[in-house]
C-alpha cells in the first residue's frame, strides 16, 4: 500500500510528523551565540595583544635603562665609598667622644682652679683676712700683683720680669718671660712674650701645658 501512494506525498507528511521547527530555532539559537562568543574572544584577544605590545615596551626601556645603570656604576666603587663612609663615621662619632671627655676634664680643672682661687682670695697673700684687706693698706697694687703671682705659681706658671740694665731680672721691667712647669709630665716650657701673638693664642698654649 505505501508503495503505491506518492512518494512526495509520503515525505511531507513524514516530515510534518517529525516536527522539526523547534530543532531548526535551537540550531539558529546556538548558530548566534557562538557567533557572539567568537566576536568576544576576538576582542579579547586583540586587548590582550595590545596589552602584550605595550608591556613589551616597557620591558624593553626599563632593560635599556637597567644597561646604562650597570653600566656607569661600580660595585667596587659603591662598596668603597661605603667603606670610606663608614670610617669617617666612626671617626667623627670618636671625636666628638674625646671632645666630650676633654670639656669634662677642662670643667673639673675650671672648678678646682676657681675653689683654689676662692680659696687663695679668702687668706689673702700673708694669710691675712682677704684679698680686700691687703688692698686695703699703702702698698695695695703691689698686694695685687703678688697675689696675681701666687695664683699663677699655684698653676704651675712663674712669671719673669725683663732686664731693665740693672743686671737684675726683678728689677724694674716688665714681665715678659713665663716658666711653665707640669708636674704630672714632668716638661717645663718658658714662652717670651714679646706681643707678636695675641693674648688667646698665648692664654690657649698656656691651658694646654698646664
């Protein structure tokens, strides 16, 4: 029987049996999305090249630049410098130490030499009642040069006059000579003073040999 009958016939409704339309409309549906997915990846791929050319740039300024750094700078010479950095460092950090231990040394020795000369204004030059009552009487300024004396004799320091052509060294003169005696180092210094140094430079050398 079914030979007998058309075979167009027979296909249509073969196919109006199987129902194909909503097959055809998944197949165009999944067509479109992968058409989409295939534009996207395209996009992508294109920003991840420019991306890549970009870095790449980059790369290639920040290695040039890493040349010439390695290229003008020394190891060696970075670690001398370190080296020399260093030793001046320490060197500073030990002299500000000495200085430090020098003007504490000083300071005691300004102390003990201002209770001494308390002490020596307090006797007097013979032991009387104070260096204003030794002024006191006709012979005051002589007083005051002998006390003057006495307190540098107690540094360590002896005061010479000048030869006035008596043939005497106290005569008339000036002072113009100073024995320095230290005792601890056992040196004894005599320094002319003849006034071609200023008074500083004279006082200075006399703190350093006392």
């Amino acid at each position: 029987m079914l030979l007998e009958e058309d075979p167009s016939l027979l296909i249509r409704h073969t196919i109006t049996n199987f129902n194909t339309a909503p097959d055809r409309l998944a197949i165009s549906r999944i067509s479109e999305s992968l058409s989409t997915l295939a534009q996207a990846r395209e996009l992508r791929i294109r920003e991840a090249e420019s991306s890549l050319k970009k870095l790449s740039r980059q790369l290639s300024t920040l290695s040039n630049q890493h040349r010439e750094l390695t290229s003008t700078h020394s190891s060696a010479a970075h670690a001398s410098e370190i080296s020399r950095l260093d030793t001046q460092k320490f060197r500073i950090a030990k002299s500000a130490s000495d200085l430090e231990m020098e003007t504490e040394r000083l300071q005691g020795q300004l102390d003990e030499l201002n209770a001494r000369l308390q002490e020596l204004e307090m006797q007097g030059v013979d032991g009387g009642d104070g260096v204003e009552g030794v002024r006191g009487g006709d012979g005051g300024v002589e007083d005051e040069v002998l006390l003057r004396l006495k307190v540098y004799r107690s540094l360590g320091m002896e005061l010479e006059k000048s030869d006035d052509g008596s043939g005497k060294k106290d005569g008339g003169g000036e002072f113009n000579r100073v024995v320095l005696r230290n005792d601890k180092r056992g040196d004894v210094h005599v320094v002319k003073i003849d006034g071609g140094f200023s008074r500083f430079f004279y006082a200075n050398y006399f703190w350093q040999n006392l």
